[in-house]
C-alpha cells in the first residue's frame, strides 16, 4: 500500500503509513491519531506482522482468487485468524473473491469449498480487469478514474457496501443509515449539492448511490 500511494503524482486523500514492526498491537492507537477506523494492510504470509493486526481489528478481509492453488495457499491465513479470535472474541472474518475470471466451473468449485468452511463469503466478486491495473500504477482507485458507468467502478462500488454493512461501519436505524464516526464531517461536500451524483451512479447501478446518501444524511443531521 505505501508503494501505491508513492506512485500518486498528487497528495492523497487519507494517510498511508508504513509499519512492519511485530508490535502492531501496542502502537495502533498511537498510529492511527484517534481516526474513526484504519485499514490496515497485511502481508497474508508474514505471522509476524499478521497476527499482531488480527489481535487489534474488529474485522478481517482475506482475499482469494478462485482457484485451488489460492484455496490451498489461503488455508494458513484462515487457520491463523481463527486462532486469534481466541484472543480478539470481536474479530469477524470474511473471504472477498478477487480477479474471478468469468463464472467458470473452477470458480463455482472453489466457491462451493468457501462456503464449506463457514466463513462469510461476500457475494460481490471482483473480476479479472486490466483497469485495476492501470490504476494501481498512478496511485489511485477505479473510484477516482472511472465513472460509475464503468463495470470495475461498479464492482468495486457494490462490494464496499457489503462489506461496510458487515462490517458495523454503517448501520441502519429506523430506515436511514449512518457511519458511525460523525466527527468526520468532511468540509468539501457540505456545500455540493448531492443529488445529481446519487441520480447518476443509481441510474448506472452502481450501488456506490448509498454511500453517498449515507454521507449527506450524516452532514445534514
């Protein structure tokens, strides 16, 4: 991650920090400066710095390609987080399915195996696509590059929902969602006038449209 965010050419819009000490679990709170939550990036084989970032989460995303090789390698790194709700009780885990190739009948297998082992698997996919590529080497997402037309935009979009839902970043209460963290009342959308945004990326079926609305009934309460 802090490679990607060097290869920005302009500042980036939250903060990347690079930490691979084992003493992760000490030093988050001092890390992350009291923000409302932190993204922390983990090399899945490295114990050493994967356990001590299990140990402080509330939820853990493992990403697999659907394939048995990746279902085999991913067995370690699903073993490893299940013995640290034993000591984080909080801790969720779920499985996010990344550069699925088309719905293959090995995808459908491995999915199947997934399924088996009780862990939540989100059911939005991400695909195979040289836009990922493309914007990872200028530093930026598919959501800052593409429109909300475009289908790795819209993936994107749709499994950020699920797994903000999952999550507990976003709870519903009496039919209107909220983040959590209301400090973070960002500046340059109380004066935008949302509506037009929330109508385009609904009517491209991109279900990044409730984030939005999330964001400006949080500014507006």
């Amino acid at each position: 991650s802090t490679d990607w965010a060097a290869a920005r050419a302009d500042a980036c819009p939250f903060a990347v920090v690079g930490y691979d000490r084992p003493t992760l679990h000490k030093d988050i709170e001092r890390i992350i400066e009291r923000k409302a939550f932190a993204i922390i990036d983990s090399p899945p084989r490295v114990t050493e710095i994967a356990r001590p970032a299990l140990l402080v989460s509330d939820a853990v995303i493992i990403p697999i390609q659907p394939s048995p090789l990746d279902l085999w390698a991913t067995s370690d790194t699903l073993k490893l987080a299940e013995e640290a709700k034993g000591f984080n009780q909080k801790l969720k885990i779920g499985i996010a399915i990344n550069r699925e190739i088309g719905n293959t009948e090995i995808s459908k297998a491995v999915k199947k195996e997934l399924h088996k082992t009780g862990i939540k698997v989100f059911q939005n996919h991400i695909k195979q696509r040289v836009a990922f590529a493309e914007v990872m080497a200028e530093g930026k997402t598919v959501m800052e590059m593409k429109d909300p037309h475009d289908k790795a935009n819209a993936e994107f979009g749709q499994l950020l929902v699920e797994i903000l839902l999952w999550a507990g970043v976003v709870k519903s209460h009496q039919g209107r969602s909220y983040p959590r963290a209301r400090k973070l009342r960002e500046r340059f959308l109380q004066s935008a006038d949302l509506d037009p945004i929330i109508k385009e990326y609904k009517d491209a079926g991109n279900d990044q449209w409730q984030l939005i609305l999330w964001m400006k009934r949080w500014l507006n309460d």
